[in-house]
C-alpha cells in the first residue's frame, strides 16, 4: 500500500524515523507543492500521522536534518522536471 501526503514536516519526520520506506516524490495539482510517497504495507500511516500530530515522533536533530535536506533537494528536482 503506498501512503501519500503533501505535509513536507510529516514526511520528513517519517523518513527520519524510518516508519515507512520513501518511494520519491510527484507534483501535486496544486502549483509549486509536491507529493511525498512511502511505502506502507502494513498500514502504519495511519497511527503514525497521530504520534506526529501528539509530537510522539522523536528523531536525533542531526537525523532530522538530513532528511529535511534529503527531501528538500528531492523537492527541488521534481519542481524543475
């Protein structure tokens, strides 16, 4: 099953946790907005966007921020196409 969402702060906090596998990103309708894609066969977005919303995800800063820089720069790759 593949879980989509257009919050960049969600994704990046899912990347970092490693919750879902990221599967890349696609241009949403919505101009200059992308959509991060994962992986989520065992159907966890679903909690995981809860434990996000509680701020229950917890990740090192330095995790963080490369996951922040890692989907920034996939963000910026899909926008130029």
């Amino acid at each position: 099953m593949k879980y989509q969402t257009l919050n960049q702060n969600l994704a990046v906090a899912l990347h970092a946790t490693n919750l879902l596998p990221f599967l890349g990103c696609r241009k949403a309708d919505t101009a200059n907005r992308v959509v991060f894609e994962f992986d989520d066969p065992g159907n966890v977005a679903p909690q995981a966007e809860l434990d996000y919303a509680a701020s229950r995800v917890v990740a090192p800063v330095n995790v963080v921020l490369a996951a922040q820089r890692f989907l920034r720069q996939r963000t910026t790759e899909t926008l130029k196409g």
